[in-house]
C-alpha cells in the first residue's frame, strides 16, 4: 500500500516559456445548443495538429494552420478549438512542415520536425482559471414506492451524465430524506461541464433510491432529462414519471413509481512474490497498484512544475530491525522522499517491495496528516495537493483517518483513493462522504476533498489495460476541479495574471564581405 503525492502550483508560465502564449480560454456562448466540456484555444507554431486515440494509440489529424511565407519565425493566426477534460490524458503532437507547393499531401512538402506533449502540460504551463458555468438544482417527488417495512422510504437521488461511447458517469448524489415518500431535497449546485460535459441536449440520467444503512439501497425507479429542459425551471414539462423497468415489465397496470420535478432552478496483499498477491510483480504486465498508479499519475503529473513527487508506504516492517511503519518513504531516504516523475514512484514503489515485509495494521491518518502539513503552510493559492492513496480496503484507525479528511477539509488538498481487489469497500464507502458529509466529534468536513473508486469497476473485459486505465482515470479525476476551485472561492483568491504574449527573439543576419 502506498500513497504518492502530486503537488500542484497554481499555473505559471515556466521561466523557459517552452510553450509560449499557446493556451487562453476560448470564447462561451450561452444561447449555443452544443457547447463542450472546457474549450481551450490553441495557438501554436506548427502547421499540423495531430491527436492520439486511447485504445489503438492512432496519431489522427485534427488540423493545419495557414501558411506563412519565407520567414523562420512565423506568427500563425489560426487557433485550434479543442474539447479539454481534466481528467483524460491527451496526447497530442506538432508537425512542421515548409511547404513547397500548393498540394494537400504532406509528402509532397519538406518535413523540418516534430515535437510531442500532452494538453495538460499546454494548460498547465499557464495561468488559466477553467470558468465552470454552474446551475443551481432543487428536486422534490410525490408518491414515491414505499420500501421499507416499519417506514416508508429515504430516498436519494443519483445523476449520472452520459458519455461518447454511450455509457453513464456518476456526477453528483443528494442527501437522504429520512422516511417520506414525498421528498423535498435541498438545493445544491453543479457545473454544467460536470452534468453534461456543457452540452445543452446530452442525456441526463437520474436515479432514484431508498436508503439502506447496510449499503444495499433499493432501486425505486429513474428517469432522463437533460440541461435544456432542467432549466426551465418549474412546469408542467419538469413533471418526470420514475420508471422501474423490471415493474414495468411485470405488472400490466403498472404506470409509474412515482414522480419528480424541479421545484426550482436556480484481502490481505499477501507475498509479492506470489501470484495471489495484490502486489505481485508481474515480468509482462502491471499490477493493479501499478496499474492505478500509471492511470491516475500519468494525468496529474502535468500540472506539477518540477516533476517531483514524494511517494510514501505504509503498513509494513522495515529493514533492519522489523519496525512497523506507517509513513515510510518507498525510495528509502526519509529526509527526501521525492521521485522523478511517475516513473520514478513506479520505480521505488517495487524496489521497495524487495526490501520491505507488508504487514498490519493499515492506517491512513499518518499520510494524510503528512500532506496536510505540507498544505497548512501554504494558503496563498499558489499551491494545490492531491494525495493518492491505493489500498486493498482494509483500515485499522477509521476514526483517526475521519478526524484528519475533516481537518484536512480546510486545506488546499484532495485525496484520491482507490480501492484494489476483491475486498468490500464500505469503509471507503463512508469516507468518500457523497452521501453523507464526514464528520469526526461532532464536527463536519468544511467541504467534499475525498475520491474513492473501487479499480475493479473500471476493468475491461476483453483484458485491454489501457482502457481500463483510461476508464479510471477519467471518473477519479473527475472532481478535483470543482475541489480545487471550492477551496479557491471560499477564500477569494484570484488565478495569477495571464503572463505577457511570447515575444520571439529578433535574428540579426550577419554577412561578412
């Protein structure tokens, strides 16, 4: 078990300006019927844009910039418009050519070279601040199926927004409403990019549950809507009838189970030496710590300046003398646990597990305390922490670890956990906090910093790791803007200035007569 750290500063230009002014928020417009997720505005110095597929790693063209004559220092025009999601890895890649003749064929022109990046690092190497467009949401239902025995039901609502290839993510949960069947929920709000990647007229699924203490809720009904008809607001065309397919299926007279509407809108590891072991270091392929170490590092590792990351171990018995530890640094060097890069982690992350013996119990509270220090000296909002935390599920301080998320909240930090194996994962469950706020001795988590996704959710079928790693990566990533910019908001702190245009420097031709 592990936890690498990313620690993000707030976008700034590096002091090279490797990119230029290449980023800026492209334009919004409200009344449009499509609008994407985050658009960002690239203006580059390359006349060939190409982007990368997830599954088969094909280079596909997006776009090619003007022409611009006899010169070794153009300044295109041409922006390229692209859909940016935070939580994606975008690979992206620069071709220049100087061009010959007037023929679309890029053979038929001098290739002059290439150059590779991903959009992460494009937006992080600039001070841009995402503008999320928010809309304020409040629900009620009437009539409700009654679920439980000695009550009537607690139900809660799930949204879900539907993704390119059909399939739904989870983007919010409500509170519970504790024993009616005509429940009012309070108010809350959402970004549109969260509830439908900004497009007005993509599905919106909504389920409806009644809440069960020992995690098994029961399925009530649900129904789709989308942005555009949400923001209507109250009318007869926001009254949504909850469908429970396997009633409607079964009963003739079956008309609905109830109805909605928008009141207004504003294991142990084990040896890793064995192939039982969650940890076992495989020669052809990696685990699933790895797995989800690459998936989620890959991304964030753009928005950190320097590439360093401090990646600690805990719950085992270290050399020489068998102590047990729970914050140990897994490159072995306590007063400087940082690694180069991903790679780096990965690289100390299985040195470590031949020098150490992984033993309980597991506790959590010591890394997490371990970055809020890290955190609580730096309030300016010219730092941003993302804890990663990998586990089997199994927790030994739940209420120490509760204590820390609720200190924590009142930090610039997020923590990610991913829960791996076949364990089950309530604890988890609890500290993810969507259902319930966390609390520890009466006193409430300022605001939601925890993630928790089980990794066997996100596997492919067909043993396709990249699309298991993408399909992870993608929903635990999915929140840390909306934290980032709730910790930016509570204390009025402003996104650095845009730094000033790329100026090229000026060649003077020298010719000796």
């Amino acid at each position: 078990m592990f936890a690498p750290v990313k620690r993000s500063a707030q976008p700034q230009l590096d002091g090279g300006g490797r990119f230029g002014n290449m980023a800026s928020v492209g334009e919004f417009n409200s009344l449009s019927a499509s609008i994407p997720a985050t658009r960002v505005e690239v203006s580059v110095s390359f006349c060939v844009l190409y982007t990368q597929g997830i599954g088969n790693k094909e280079w596909r063209e997006f776009g090619r910039t003007e022409v611009i004559d006899n010169t070794l220092n153009p300044d295109f025009v041409r922006k390229f418009i692209m859909d940016y999601f935070f939580e994606e890895r975008e690979n992206l890649r620069f071709d220049l050519y100087d061009v010959d003749s007037k023929s679309p064929n890029l053979s038929k022109h001098d290739f002059l070279g290439q150059v590779f990046c991903t959009l992460g690092e494009i937006v992080g190497s600039q001070g841009i601040l995402f503008f999320l467009m928010q809309m304020t949401c409040c629900f009620c239902a009437n009539k409700l199926d009654k679920k439980d025995f000695f009550g009537k039901s607690d139900p809660f609502l799930v949204f879900y927004r539907s993704n390119e290839d059909g399939s739904f993510t989870i983007c919010h949960k409500t509170e519970v409403v504790k024993n009616t069947l005509n429940p009012v929920w309070q108010a809350f709000k959402i970004s549109v990019r969260a509830l439908c990647n900004g497009d007005y007229d993509r599905t919106i699924k909504i389920e409806v549950y009644d809440w069960e203490r020992d995690g098994s809720h029961d399925f009530i009904g649900e129904f789709t809507t989308s942005y555009r008809e949400m923001s209507r607001g109250q009318s007869q065309f926001n009254v949504y009838e909850v469908i429970n397919p396997k009633k409607k299926g079964k009963k003739k007279k079956y008309i609905n189970s109830g109805t909605v509407n928008t009141s207004d809108l504003y294991v142990s590891t084990g040896n890793p030496a064995q192939p039982t072991s969650l940890h076992y270091m495989n020669p052809y392929q990696l685990n699933a710590y790895g797995m989800a170490l690459k998936a989620v590092g890959e991304i964030i590792q753009d928005y950190d300046s320097d590439k360093m990351f401090p990646a600690l171990g805990f719950g085992a018995k270290l050399p020489p003398d068998g102590r047990v530890s729970h914050e140990f640094a897994l490159n072995g060097n306590p007063q400087n646990p940082y690694c180069s890069g991903i790679d780096g982690v990965m690289e100390a992350y299985y040195r470590s597990l031949k020098s150490v013996q992984l033993y309980g119990p597991t506790n959590f509270a010591p890394v997490i305390s371990h970055v809020a220090r890290y955190a609580s000296s730096v309030k300016d909002g010219s730092q941003y922490f993302v804890l990663l935390i990998i586990t089997d599920g199994v927790i030994s301080d739940m209420a120490q670890t509760k204590e820390s998320i609720v200190n924590a909240s009142k930090l610039p930090m997020s923590i990610i956990i991913v829960g791996v194996g076949p364990a089950e994962f309530d604890a988890m469950e609890e500290l993810d906090g969507d259902v319930v706020r966390i609390s520890s001795r009466g006193k409430y988590a300022e605001r939601d910093i925890v993630q928790f996704v089980p990794f066997r959710d996100y596997i492919d079928r067909s043993g396709n790791h990249v699309l298991s790693m993408a399909r992870l990566a993608k929903d635990v990533l999915a929140e840390i803007p909306d934290q980032f910019l709730s910790y930016m908001r509570a204390r009025g702190i402003k996104p650095s200035p845009a730094p000033p245009p790329y100026t090229p420097p000026l060649h003077v031709l020298q010719t000796q007569i």
